[in-house]
C-alpha cells in the first residue's frame, strides 16, 4: 500500500492563482480582438473562462488518481500522439490558420494535436526510461530508439510548421534523457545533431531564416519582419516600472499581433510594468518549477521522478521560451505563455499536467518539515471552527 499525504499546496495555490490572472489579463488584452469578430467585448474572455473551468476540473480529477496509471497507457497515448499529428495533416480533418496547419476541427472546435503530443510523449519517456533501468546507455537499445521516437514527433510536428513546439520538445526530451543517466557523449552528440537539423529547416523556409535574421538585428526591417518584436519591445518598454495600468494598453489596438495568445507577455508588462511583470508572472513560474524540481527529486520511483521531471521542464521551458522571445532575447516560437495565454487546449491540457504533477506530490518521502509547507499558519488556521477535519496521513 502506498503511503498518501497533502498534496503540495505551493503548487497547487500557484497554479490556481496563474489561471486567474490569464482570465484577468485576457479580459483586457483579447477587448479589441473580440469586439472586431464578435460584436462582443468579453466573448474570447468567457470562451477561455469555460476552458479554465473544464481545465480545473480536469486538474481536480487527476490530482486525485494514482500517477501510476499512467504507466499503464503510456505506449497508447504516445500512439494517439502520433496519429493525432498525422490526423492534422489529413485535408478535410486538420483546421489551417495563419498559414499553419495545428488542429483538428471537432464539432465546430479546435484540437491542438502539438499539445496533446507534449503530454503523451512526457508520460511515454518517464516509462520508457524506468524499464530501460541499467542499459539506459546502451546505445542500440537506448540511444537509437530514443533518437528515432523523437525524430519522428520532431519530423510530425514540423510539417504543421511549428519549430517552437518541435524545439520544446527536443528540449523536454533532452533534460529527461539526461537525468535518466545518459552520458555527457550521448548528449553531446544529440545537441550537434539538433543544431545541424535546426540550420536546415531554417534554410528551408525563408521565413525561418528571416526570423533568425531580425532575432539577429531587429532594427534591420521594422515594418517587415521585425515587426512583431519590435512592438513587444515598444509594449514593455511603454510599461516602465509601474505599467500604464490595467486595462490601458496602446500595443493591443492591433499594433500587437497575437496580443491575447503568443504575445499576451508584453501586455501584461506594458499595463503593469516591471514590477507586476516580476511578481505576477516570473515569480510564479519560479515557484512552481521550484516545487516540480522538490516533488521530482522525493518521488517514490523512477516513473515518477521522470514524469514530474518531464512536466516541470515542459511547464518552465515554454514559460522561458516564450518570455524570451517577447523580450528579443530568443527567436519568436509562437509557444503561448502556461496557464496565462488565450488558447483552449494549452490551457487544459497543461491544467491535466499540473494535476498529475500534483498526486506525484502526495506520495513524495516527506521530512516532518515538508508534511506541513505551511507551518504555524497552518496549525492555527487547523484549529478554527472553520477549518474542518484536518487530512491524516492514510495508507
């Protein structure tokens, strides 16, 4: 029997509060965009807020069932993975918007496949890489496999087109290979081989190559392909310290594309400035890859400490990535923000995530100190007519 205590509620508190300032923030940044389709200035507002409300639901439920589970399915969900992408594809099935192909129409709504597959593919590798155990070094029954299942998904995900999701993935893949065991040569020999395929799908598009080029000098075509970044740039630098105030954005007046989705980060900085940026949006991603990192490393078996390894990086390295290419400081992707960014199946999707995240949580080995993440306040809070019965470890 496994040994049951109080999920992380550092996480659990974060995550939440994460989802509220996206409908907070998506209320201001998506007012134009959804008066200009709709007539309505709060339709993508309560579209996103069913989708939050599905999400938490989901989260709840997961939060709730034995992670173990998902050992079970894991070759079957990578398997829906991968026929999903396919299914983008497929004329007649796949939905194409701003020249990609990334979802699949389904009763007059759309599916991410690239979402779904994230998910998938962080459930197969944490039970590929506890059965694989010692001959995780291995190069013909490890390493080729490894590099065959990811190249496939990368090859899948890149005909939508979509190289920041084909990036982040490779990224994912990466830090749960090496935490596995690989060796410094293996992973070695995966970076070169990932930089060299990464020079040759930017040659093969020209608008690859212009975005390496204008992340290069975005001063060099302002009104071309500069264009995005540098209105982000002028977004968060019209915020200053203190914002222009809630509510108050110029960029979201269709200066700023993709102002409630991809780019919903320079709204936030130019309404709440620097500070609120801070506090409100890297602050709580900090905690919660902190949290994922403490959960990873006190899981109670290998599938877990990959699968809660595999969600953090998934959860910070997009926040990062996309960050970062608000900021000039990477190429744009088009990865929205977790949890913040308008967008139905990242949203519930991620929320699923946090809820697996969260059970690994309470099976994790606890000091006495990490029973109780709330201390005194707790104890006191506990002892209200209020509070109700106290959760007692159970087994």
């Amino acid at each position: 029997m496994r040994s049951y205590h109080r999920q992380d509620y550092y996480l659990a508190i974060t995550t939440f509060l994460l989802v509220v300032f996206g409908l907070i923030m998506i209320a201001s940044a998506s007012v134009v965009q959804s008066f200009e389709a709709t007539g309505s200035n709060n339709y993508y507002l309560f579209r996103q807020g069913g989708f939050a409300l599905a999400g938490i639901v989901v989260w709840w439920i997961l939060q709730k069932v034995d992670y173990h589970i998902w050992k079970r399915i894991a070759t079957v969900a990578l398997g829906i993975g991968v026929v999903l992408l396919i299914a983008v594809l497929v004329p007649g099935i796949g939905v194409e918007a701003g020249g990609a192909k990334r979802w699949i129409g389904i009763a007059g709504q759309t599916l991410q496949a690239s979402e779904i597959m994230k998910f998938a593919l962080v459930v197969y590798l944490a039970y590929w890489f506890e059965r694989k155990g010692k001959k995780i070094t291995d190069f013909y029954s490890t390493f080729l496999p490894f590099v065959l299942i990811i190249g496939l998904v990368f090859l899948l995900v890149m005909q939508e087109p979509d190289m920041g999701t084909a990036v982040l993935i490779c990224v994912i893949a990466g830090v749960m290979y090496l935490a596995a065991g690989a060796t410094w040569g293996q992973v070695s020999t995966l970076l070169l081989a990932g930089f060299g395929t990464f020079l040759l799908f930017i040659q093969k598009a020209d608008y690859r190559l212009k975005r390496l080029l204008t992340f290069l000098n975005p001063g060099a075509d302002p009104l071309g392909a500069g264009y995005h970044v540098n209105q982000a740039l002028l977004a968060l630098g019209s915020g200053g310290l203190f914002g222009l105030g809630y509510g108050h954005s110029r960029q979201k007046y269709n200066f700023l594309p993709e102002a409630a989705s991809d780019s919903i980060f320079a709204i936030i900085g130019e309404e709440l400035g620097l500070i609120g940026v801070v506090f409100l949006v890297v602050l709580p991603f900090a905690i919660i890859v902190w949290r994922g990192l403490a959960i990873a490393r006190k899981a109670p078996d290998m599938f877990g400490r990959m699968l809660a390894l595999g969600i953090t990086v998934w959860i910070g390295a997009q926040a990062l990535l996309n960050i970062g290419a608000i900021v000039g400081l990477m190429p744009l992707t088009g990865l929205p923000l977790p949890f913040i960014s308008l967008g139905g199946s990242s949203l519930v999707i991620m929320l699923a995530a946090a809820g697996v995240l969260l059970n690994i949580s309470k099976q994790t080995t606890l000091s006495a100190d990490d029973e109780n993440p709330f201390g005194g306040w707790w104890d006191w809070w506990a002892r209200t007519p209020y509070a109700g019965r106290r959760p007692r470890l159970r087994r």
